[in-house]
C-alpha cells in the first residue's frame, strides 16, 4: 500500500468492474475480420495519444515545470499532418513520410520554443507554455482554413486506425516512446539530472549539470510526444481539425501525471505511474459515455475520482482516516488483554 502504484491500480481496477455491471462481455476480446477487438483494446487504442502526452508531461513536470501548449501542439500536427497528405491517393508511400517529418519537425520547434522561453530567457513555464496554448489552436485554424479537413488517403489513416500483430498500431507506438523514455531514464544518466534539476536546480547547476540543457530537452520531447499524439488522433478520424483537436489535453496529461504519483513540485517521476493514470482518465470517459451519465456531468465525475485517487496516495490523509481505524483497534484490543 505503500507503493505509488498501489492506489492508481486499484482505481483502475474498480472502474473496469463497474462496467461489468452495465455490459457482461466488457472484458471478453474477440478476433473479427483478423483483429482483437473489445473494449479493453478500444481505451488502448483510444487512449494513445493521452498515454503519448502524458509521458512527455511527465518529465517536464519532473523538473518543475508544466506544459500547457500540448494541446495546442496535437491540433498543430494533426493540421500539417492532415494537408500534406490532402489530395494524396494511392499507395504511395511519398506523401505519409513527407506527413510524417513535418509533423516531428513542426513538433519539436514547438518544443523548442517552450524549452528556450523557459531555459534560456527565464520566463516561468506556465506563462511560456500559455502564450503556445492560446496561439497554437489559432496556427492550427489558419493551416486549415478554419474548416475540418478530411483526408480520403489510406497509408496516412493506417497510423491510428490500422493494425499489426492483430493490435491497433497506435499501441505499438506509444510502447516505443514509452520504452526509449524509461530507457533512457532509468538506464542512463539522464533521469538522475531530470530528478536533480527539479530538485534543487541551482544546486544541480553548481553540481556540475547543465540545467537549461535538461529542461530544452525536456520540453523538446513533450513537444515530439504531443506532435506524434496529434498525428494518431488526426489519422484516427481521418481528419484535422484545428479548433477541436487536442482540446484540454494538456489538463488530462497532468492529472495523468499528477494520479500516478509525481508531484507538481518536481523531483522523483514514475513513469509507470503515468501511464496508468492516463489509462484511469481514458477508462473513465469510456465507463461515462457507456453507462449513459450525461456528458455535461462528465467532467465533474471524473474531477472527482481523480480527487479521491490523490486523497488515497496522501500519507497524510491515510493516516488520519486508516491511522484512526488501526488505534481504535488497538486500543480494543488492548483493553480486552487488560481485561483478562
């Protein structure tokens, strides 16, 4: 009970259980037309490119800070990604890498410009990431004219629609990211600096450790985290649209981050953590629309689920409300020895 991941898990676990309730075969998986399918491979696939968002969050908020702009990002990527490939047909693979490297280049200049108003010109990250947040969707609109740009392009809708090995291909991308993230994390340097500039970073800096380097770096790969995010959603509807897409994304993510057990303060990250955050935020959705609550309601429900999540993970509230049960229990047992 003591482990971060405890109570995140098993959150999750009850929502999952509260669908049974409203649908027996929640949790049955079914091969049609040579793929799984069922609603766990669904919040999976739904869930991409929150689980992609929220790794990136996760280690800017390691080094005390925050991105607001993700969500602006996805809505950017989805409009390039979507008008490179506008008027493409075929099987041509020529247009999907041309999609592709605008998005990862447009991606990571939008983290790049988070990174250097933060690291370099001292401005506090949650107004940095604002100014992208609000001008963002607006760039977004521009590149596509205002209007929902629908591609008719089969290699481009593949990305987050098609799949490998009978699973929706986006999983398969979200695990890369998520494996080079802890790879180079938990295997290399790199997470110590991260931890040790969201610690103390003036202490860092004297340590030895180039801390505006480690936080351009860390909003560079929000930035590609959040782009790669933009291109599934936007290949998944097969279409782009800049005013929608990625709309309150980035307060998803930190909720994501925040219920697997990193702190807003920086320091210590739990990358597993996040992503079984993200995968509570998406299940809750999903368990909202599919037991039929309101969609007005949606947000207040799932605000408080996550306030219990973070009153569960509180020491402080553990103790005062399980502390109190286990004295009270040890008093009566106490007096039952005295007794005898």
């Amino acid at each position: 009970m003591k482990s971060k991941l405890f109570w995140p898990i098993v959150v999750l676990l009850i929502i999952l259980l509260i669908n049974l309730f409203f649908d027996k075969n929640f949790f049955s998986i079914e091969v049609k037309n040579g793929y799984l399918t069922g609603s766990l491979i669904d919040i999976l696939n739904r869930g991409a490119p929150l689980l992609l968002v929220s790794i990136g969050m996760t280690l800017v908020i390691a080094t005390k800070g925050i991105d607001l702009g993700v969500g602006s990002v996805i809505s950017i990527a989805g409009a390039v990604g979507a008008m490179a490939v506008s008027g493409a047909s075929g099987d041509s693979l020529g247009p999907l890498f041309m999609a592709i490297t605008l998005v990862i280049g447009i991606s990571v200049m939008t983290g790049l410009w988070n990174g250097l108003l933060v690291s370099r010109i001292g401005i506090q990250p949650i107004v940095a990431t604002l100014i992208l947040m609000v001008a963002g969707r607006g760039v977004a609109q521009l590149i596509t004219n205002g209007q929902i740009q629908t591609v008719y392009y089969a290699p481009y809708t593949f990305i987050g629609g098609g799949h490998l090995f009978m699973l929706p291909f986006s999983i398969f991308i979200v695990a890369a990211i998520l494996a080079i993230a802890a790879f180079f994390t938990r295997k290399t340097a790199i997470g110590l600096f991260i931890e040790s500039v969201g610690t103390n970073p003036e202490a860092s800096r004297l340590s030895g450790i180039n801390s505006k380097n480690i936080m351009l770096m860390v909003y560079v790969f929000s930035g590609l985290c959040a782009g790669i995010g933009g291109l599934i959603l936007s290949s998944n509807v097969a279409s782009a649209d800049g005013n929608n897409a990625g709309l309150w994304y980035e307060l998803d993510a930190i909720l994501a981050v925040v219920i697997g057990g990193t702190s807003l303060m920086g320091g210590r990250f739990y990358l597993m953590g996040t992503v079984i955050g993200a995968l509570i935020i998406q299940s809750l959705t999903t368990t909202i629309y599919s037991i039929g609550i309101a969609p007005e309601i949606n947000l207040v429900v799932k605000a408080i689920v996550v306030l219990i999540v973070c009153l569960l993970q509180s020491p402080e509230f553990r103790k005062k409300v399980f502390g109190g049960f286990a004295l009270k229990k040890a008093e009566k047992k106490s007096e039952g020895v005295s007794v005898s």
